[in-house]
C-alpha cells in the first residue's frame, strides 16, 4: 500500500491538517478539471508517480471527515508495477511516501476517514484480485495455486480470504482459470471475467 506522511507545515509554513499522519496521496481537484484527473496530477506531485491508471471506487462524504469543513472525496486505487513504485519520490505536502503491508498500514495513525476508505478499498481490491485476470500481471504464465493465494494475499487483506483449502477447491469453477495436466494454472486471457461476476 503507498501512503505519505502529511508534512508537519504545509506550503506557507503554517501547520498542516493532521500533520504527521499517515494519509493515502490527495488534494482539492481544481476548477479546470474533474475529480479523475486531479487524482492522478495529485498522485504525481506528492509521490511522483506518472503515467498511472486509476480506479475509482468511493465518495466520501460524512460531515465531520475533515477538520477544515464539509469536503468530499473521490477515492481511486491502482495496480502499479513494482518498477514504478521504486522511483516514488514525496513531494508537495508530503514529507514521506512509502510502500506500507496492509497489516501495518491499519495500526498506523491514519489522517481523516483513512481507515474507512483503507477498508473499503481492501475489499475492491480482494474482490478483483479473486474475481478477474489482474493477478496475470503479477505472476508467470504458469502458476501453482499456493502462488496465486500468496500474490493475492500480499497484494490484498489477507483476512478477506478465504482458507487456502476453499480457494484451492473454487480455482476449477473459475471459466478464467485453466489447469494442466501438470498441476499447475493458467489465466484464459480469453474470457472476460468481469461480464461473468459483476
């Protein structure tokens, strides 16, 4: 999970909205673009990250989320490949970005509603990994099913899986999951596993 550290000041010098916690890359989208796009010029200036497709997938809107008023979010999530992830630099008012396991990133002092959107975004993440082709990005063409469920848990909650012998026992029932004589799996790229399950 990348996260920053909100800086202790911000740009003037003045204390920052919960300085020193831990908060996912964000700011106020700007009169000439819409929530997306400020997402993605938000993620570059604070952890330098360019060129990343984002997913949204929540607002957040409860009064009382922001020290500063009534402010609404558009959360968005993304699979960024490893390479990327090593070049992050904090910028803007982030005083750090780093890569944080799931199971730390909740025992952090998180900043806002963070945790809420923390979890809601853990399950999105879950549901995709188990229910599409996305983990062929992070694994080689053949696969055993024990690596698969270890991709999975790294890369989502582990606590949202299910144990290893039930997950073992749905592979076969996946139209998106093919088995060799061998043992091991494959993803049928062919297949469109989201016009299947959503």
């Amino acid at each position: 999970m990348l996260l920053i550290k909100r800086s202790q000041t911000n740009a003037e010098g003045h204390p920052n909205v919960e300085g020193g916690k831990w908060a996912f890359p964000g700011g106020f989208v700007n009169p000439d673009e819409d929530a997306y796009q400020a997402g993605v010029r938000e993620l570059e200036e604070e952890t330098g990250l360019t060129g990343i497709t984002l997913t949204p997938f929540g607002v957040y809107d409860k009064p009382g989320r922001d020290p500063r008023g009534w402010i609404i979010s558009r959360a968005h999530y993304a699979f960024v490949p490893l390479e990327a992830l090593l070049k992050r630099v904090a910028g803007d008012d982030a005083a750090q970005v780093d890569l944080i396991p799931v199971s730390e990133a909740f025992r952090l002092p998180l900043a806002f509603d963070h945790e809420t959107i923390l979890s809601d975004a853990m399950e999105k993440i879950t549901r995709e990994l188990l229910l599409s082709t996305k983990m062929s990005d992070f694994l080689p063409e053949f696969f055993s099913a024990r690596e698969l469920y270890e991709a999975i848990a790294t890369a989502a909650y582990r606590d949202a899986l299910p144990p290893f012998e039930v997950f073992e026992s749905y592979l076969v029932l996946l139209p998106f999951i093919e088995r060799d004589e061998t043992g091991r799996y494959s993803f049928n790229q062919a297949v469109n596993a989201h016009s299947i399950f959503f």
